[in-house]
C-alpha cells in the first residue's frame, strides 16, 4: 500500500523568518506544546470536569482520556503512527470526537473530510493524502458513506487502509466498540510542535480543493487566540453543531475546549429549535457558526421566549447584516463578527466587551500577533481606509498547503499569504470585508470553487459553455447558480444537468438551485467570462422571483 507519511520538510513553501518567529514566542503567541499531549494534559488538570456531551453520552476528561489511549492503541496496532494520514468523515458524534482525538494522540496526522463531500470530492482527498486508516459512519442522511470509501480506496490502490466505523456494521470494517474495548492503551507520541497533525480542503478558484495543512504549534497557537480573546475557562461549555470536520469545529469543539477545560456539546445536524433546548439544558456559555445559524437561533429563542446563557456567539464565514445582529442583541445573544480562513483562521477577533457598532459594522479587530497589507491591483500597499485585496501573515498561519504550485500562487518569499478577499484597515485596526476576487461560492460558511461545478456541467454532451456564480439566498448568504449554452437549444432540462452532477458524484450542496440557458455567456475581450455580469443577473432575477 503506497500510502503518504507526511513531515514538515514535505511542505515546499516559504518559512516564517527567524525574527518573526522569535517574536511570536515572546509574545507567548506559540509554544511547543503538542496535539499529541493536549489530551492528557487536560485529564491531568480538569480530570473530573465534563469533556464532551452528545446526546445521552457524556464523558470526563479523565473517561476521554482512556477511551482515547484504548482508541490510539488499536491504531497502533494496525500500524498507524506518527505522520500517516487518517481521514475521518462523520457524523458530529461523540465516537467521532474521540477518535479524532486518538488520531493526534497516536502522533498521526488528522484529515478531517467534510461531511457533505460526496464520491467526486472524496475521489480528491483520497487522492493527495493516501490515508492510512479511514474513519466513517455506515450510513448518515441517505449516504452510504462506508460502501462508497471501500469504492475509492480500491481505486486508488489503498485496498489494506485500516477502517473504523461508527454506529454499524460491514464486512472489512472494525466497529468502534472493538477499536476501544481493549485492555491496551497507548501513551502519547513523542512528536515535534512544528510537525503536521491537521490536513483541511479548501476550495480556491482552481478546480480541486487544496489541502492546507496545520502544525501544532500553529493549531495550537490559534486555539489560544480565541479562549484568550473571549475569556474561556473550565467554567464554559461550547455548543457545536457545525461540522467536527470543519475549522469552526476543529478549535471550537475540540481543541479550545482542551485547552482550557471547558466541555463541549455535539449536535449532529442544525435544528434551531434543539439547538435553544440544549443551549438551556447544558448552560452553553459560547458557539460560533454562520450567520444562518445565529439567525435561526435568535428567531427559536424569540419564539420560545427564553433569554440564552450565551455570553459569546462568533459568526463568520459568510457576510452578517446588521439586522441580523441587532435581532440577536435584542435577545441577549451578544455576537462578534471574525474574519479568516482555513489557512489563517483568525484574521481577526472580537468580544462582547467591543461596542455594538464595531461588532456589527466591522469583521473586527486584527487579532495579537497577526499582520494585515492592503494591496492594489498592482501589489502595491494602499493607505488606511482603501480597498484593495488583504494579505495576512500570523502565528497560526498553515505550514503550507500540500501542492508546491499552490504555495507559489498564494505565497511570498516573506510569508504573506494572498488571501482572495477585497476590503479595507481603518486608521484604528478594524478590517471590513468589502468582496472577494476568488472565483467562490460561499454557502452559509461553506466555501467551494465555482469551477468544480463548471467541469463537470461541461462533460455533459449537450453543454458547450458553462459558468457558476454565487446567488443571493436568504438561508445561506449565496447559492449556485448556472449559466448554460447548449450546442443545439433545448438539448437538455434542468432535471438532466442535475442527475447528470449527482451522477458525477457531485455534493448535493454545489448543484445549482437556479439554472439560466442563454445564447452566449458575456466574454472580455481575451476571452474570459464576465462573471460580475451574471452576478447581476442572478440578483435581478431573485429580486423579481
């Protein structure tokens, strides 16, 4: 089985310069504390507080701790070990959550895999990483999850990858009972602060999704900036219904929590109305998600008529109105906008100690230790208070992505970090967020190309020309949608293109939830697609209905 084992000096991109470096530990923004760690030092100092609830589960940090060396001892013995990549795609379920941990704890690297991804994109990830182990659940919303994993590691020449699964059975595949129902138990690697433990896909405007990859110390440097900025300690508990598997996840649910030993609760899908009776029930201190979801919590708890324990809801990954905001102040839920990236996940940070207008006019205030340039479209840096498109550098910025050339194209020699997005730095530090020049759709938090979408519309035979922009959504912020040229008019429906993507494997999420057939899509002059202009259409046409 050629499968990857990953270290730093596989990441070809520009290093942090020693005098940064030296600064950032002054500053105590990094240390040289280790994922691998991070479980047991957390048993060793909140031992009896609670550490993760999901439904009618509940376990201590020194229950997580076992179950977690049982779980890091069965890798062990599968011959998983420090630098082999385990991909995990699951449900928000606690089984998911200590697997996850063990992952780290065995000095493995961590490749969560969002838990829409579908063949297509599964097909990708496999692809770059060359997991070791895979984790899944049997089944999770119609989607068989565990078949189609034995599908893509056959394919790809990965027939022996160790396999666990969640909540059901399948030939080839250890049930977690097995995988944690051991005497043996397994202590944590002896692995290095700079060396990669965190693999996450964005989507860029290229067509596959990149593999950003974390160290510790760069994971763990960015967990302490948030418990730091909102005050977090062994006395709050996090609500987390946003994936396990995405960056919002990551630090709320998992590693700010062990950080400072407060207990999180899991919830497997967003449903408002559960959300406000477990925020209640648990006495949730903090959560953070899209602004769907601080939206849709507002309006339960107003329809419930409680007042949240909330102290701290922090919103981002998609754009917030103000509206939305000052619903959510009327009813006690004080929220912060935040600013960043899988590569770089806070640009910025805010609390409730921040006045009302900055926390809903600004994406907030650039974060301790980190550096924001405001560029023009000729890389020249633009003075405070003008747009232009933001570069950022920081202490718990990636190491690097996987892909050589993708470095090239959003690195420099010095480490700023191109990052797609357009906005503005006032004369006080605030960062506004004014638009985007990546080729993206952003739904609801959820980041991925428009390309990947256009490749595959084009290899269904009746298609000559296709583009995907973002549409206004109330729910999401921005949806798909198409723009088509056919070769012959009326070739195809738009119940052909979409069972033509969901046969492509496609995430449901991507397939456009508008179609427009036209004549000819608007070029430049050298030939490329002007895509502003079908924004434009695509909000006339959801203005008129």
């Amino acid at each position: 089985m050629n499968r990857t084992r990953l270290t730093a000096t596989d990441i070809v991109a520009p290093p942090v310069a020693p005098d940064r470096l030296a600064e950032y530990r002054r500053f105590g923004y990094i240390s040289d504390q280790t994922m691998s760690a991070s479980v047991v030092r957390a048993a060793r100092q909140w031992g009896s507080q609670p550490a993760v609830i999901e439904g009618g589960h509940q376990l201590t940090y020194q229950e997580l701790l076992e179950v977690v060396e049982r779980a890091a001892a069965w890798l062990a013995g599968a011959g998983i070990g420090p630098g082999d990549v385990v991909c995990w795609q699951t449900p928000n379920w606690w089984e998911a959550h200590v697997l996850g941990l063990a992952v780290w704890h065995a000095g493995a690297v961590s490749c969560p895999i969002a838990p829409f991804y579908r063949e297509h994109e599964l097909r990708q990830v496999i692809q770059q990483v060359r997991p070791a182990a895979v984790v899944t659940a049997e089944t999770f919303r119609g989607f068989a999850h565990a078949e189609a994993f034995d599908d893509l590691l056959a394919g790809a020449g990965l027939g022996d990858a160790a396999r666990v699964l969640l909540r059901g059975t399948r030939p080839g595949w250890s049930p977690f009972d097995v995988v944690v129902s051991h005497g043996r138990r397994q202590e944590s690697a002896a692995v290095g602060a700079d060396d990669p433990c965190l693999i996450l896909f964005t989507s860029g405007t290229t067509s596959g999704a990149k593999a950003a990859v974390h160290s510790s110390r760069t994971l763990l440097a960015e967990t302490r900036q948030l418990a730091d900025a909102w005050g977090l300690s062994w006395e709050d508990v996090a609500y987390m219904a946003a994936p396990l598997q995405h960056i919002t996840g990551v630090l709320n649910a998992m590693t700010i929590p062990l950080q400072v030993g407060a207990s999180a609760v899991l919830a497997d899908r967003w449903e408002a109305d559960v959300a406000v009776a477990d925020i209640v029930r648990h006495r949730v201190t903090y959560s953070a998600g899209a602004t769907v979801f601080l939206q849709e919590l507002t309006e339960a708890a107003r329809a419930a008529r409680v007042h949240l324990p909330l102290r701290m809801f922090a919103c981002g990954g998609a754009a917030v109105p103000r509206a939305v905001m000052e619903r959510s102040e009327e009813q006690g839920i004080p929220a912060a906008r935040v600013y960043g990236m899988t590569e770089l996940p806070t640009v910025t940070v805010m609390n409730r100690a921040y006045p009302f207008d900055l926390r809903a006019e600004t994406d907030g205030a650039i974060a301790p230790g980190v550096q924001v340039r405001v560029v023009g479209t000729d890389g020249e840096p633009l003075a405070a208070g003008c747009a232009g498109e933001l570069l950022v550098r920081g202490p718990e910025q990636m190491l690097g992505y996987l892909d050589p050339a993708a470095n090239r194209a959003a690195l420099d020699d010095a480490g700023w970090f191109s990052t797609g997005d357009v906005g503005l730095v006032d004369g006080a530090g605030y960062v506004t967020i004014t638009g985007r020049v990546k080729d993206v759709i952003n739904r609801g938090g959820e980041k991925f190309s428009a390309r990947d979408i256009e490749d595959l519309l084009l290899t269904h035979p009746a298609v000559r020309h296709a583009a995907v922009v973002p549409g206004p959504d109330a729910r999401f912020g921005e949806v798909p949608v198409a723009f088509i040229v056919f070769d012959q008019p009326g070739q195809a429906s738009v119940d052909d293109l979409s069972r033509h993507l969901h046969a492509t494997g496609l995430a449901r999420q991507k397939t456009p939830v508008a179609w427009h057939f036209v004549d000819a899509l608007p070029m430049t002059p050298s030939g490329k697609v002007k895509k502003f202009e079908l924004v434009a259409t695509a909000n006339t046409a959801e203005r008129l209905g």
